[in-house]
C-alpha cells in the first residue's frame, strides 16, 4: 500500500517567515503534484513534477522532487496571510495506474 | 464550461439508508476519481475510472460502488449508510496521466 506522509501536519507562522512543507514516501511515483485547498472547496493544482531532481518556482514557492521520486518539498518565502490554506501533495504510482493518492495534508495558517 | 459538477451539495442520511452520488464532466475526460475527505484530513481514493467501462478499487473501497456507462457520468453509489461514511465526497477527472485532477465542489454527507 503507497502512503504519502505530508510534515508538518499544523504550521501557524507570522506574515514574511519562510516555511518548508514535506512530503515523503517508501514508494516511487511516476509524478507528483501539489494542490492547495480552500475550506468549502475542493483542491487546486499548484504544479506538477515529474523528473527526479527537478525544481519548479512558482513566484515566492519552490518545488522540488526527489532525486529517487519518493519525496518532494514545498518551500514558501516570505509567507503572506493569502497563502493559508491545506497543501496536498498526490502522487501517481510508478505501475501507470492512473491512480492518485493523496498526502496527509498540511494545514498552513499565515497571521498578519 | 461547467467542468466536474456533483450533486446534490448536502444531504443527512439515515443508517442503513442508501443513496447515490452524482458526478459529470464536460472535459472529455478519460480519468475519473472519487475521493472521500474527513475533517481536517488529506483525501482517500474510493474508486477511479480509466474510460467508459472500466473501474478499480482505490484506497477505501468497502461499502461504497460505481459504474461508468458514458464517459461523462461517474456515480458512488452506498448501499447500506454507516456513521463511518459521514465525509465530504470529492469527484475529480483528468484528461491524462500527469495533468491536473480538476474537482468538483464536493458533497458533504452526514449519517446519523
């Protein structure tokens, strides 16, 4: 069975501190995407990764994908009071099954 | 366009009651996903659907059934409503592999 460990699972930080979010596994996974999730709503996609090692930027949000595309890492500078939300990471297994699965979820609260 | 719709939005069911879940897209989309999201958690895979005709359990299959007829339509069906059941239920679709899970806005059910 893939698991998918999102750390930490509550982050609450001041407006402009910078913040790591991470996700992990003991499985390999074909790609692995980040959403982010008002209440009421469902997720949102932030990106997706695919290649071992890759690092995508998204303005103040850095992606990265493990070299052995078990783990990947959200990191936020200068965190803004806009950015709370749930982040979820979803992974697609190696086998091409087309099936996703989700992290834990890590709830970020951004006080001004 | 409409993008994933489900319906209804709420709904309070009796134990042992059954009902079914409506999902459609209007993306010609081949994957389809049913997820269920307990409070403050990440989302667990029920189903999903690779094309018309076609399903396979996810992570938390028991209790729960689909059908995929048309491409369009992709319903969760319960049979036998349990307190256990009582989530928010999120139906997503993707084009292909890698692309982003676009969701519908979720039905919260309650089961008392």
């Amino acid at each position: 069975t893939q698991l998918l460990e999102q750390s930490p699972q509550f982050l609450s930080i001041q407006e402009g501190e910078n913040l790591t979010v991470y996700c992990n596994s003991s499985s390999v996974f074909s790609s692995l995407q980040w959403y982010r999730q008002e209440p009421g709503e469902g997720p949102v996609l932030l990106v997706t990764v695919v290649t071992g090692g890759e690092v995508k930027k998204l303005k103040r949000l850095t992606f990265q994908f493990g070299d052995a595309r078990k783990d990947s890492s959200l990191h936020i500078t200068a965190a803004q009071p806009g950015d709370t939300g749930l982040y979820l990471c979803a992974g697609a297994a190696d086998s091409g099954t087309y099936k996703y699965i989700f992290g834990t979820g890590t709830r970020l609260k951004v006080l001004a | 366009n409409a993008g994933v719709t489900q319906t209804p939005k709420f709904r309070i069911l009796k134990i042992g009651q059954s009902m079914t879940l409506q999902c459609t897209q209007d993306m010609n989309h081949n994957y389809m996903y049913w997820y269920r999201q307990d409070p403050g958690m990440g989302l667990k895979l029920i189903y999903y659907s690779v094309g018309a005709g076609i399903t396979d359990k996810g992570e938390v299959p028991n209790g729960y059934n689909v059908s995929r007829s048309t491409t369009e339509d992709f319903p969760l069906r319960l049979e036998l409503a349990a307190p256990s059941q009582t989530s928010v239920y999120f139906c997503a679709s993707s084009g292909q592999e890698v692309e982003p899970l676009h969701f519908g806005n979720g039905t919260r059910l309650t089961v008392t």
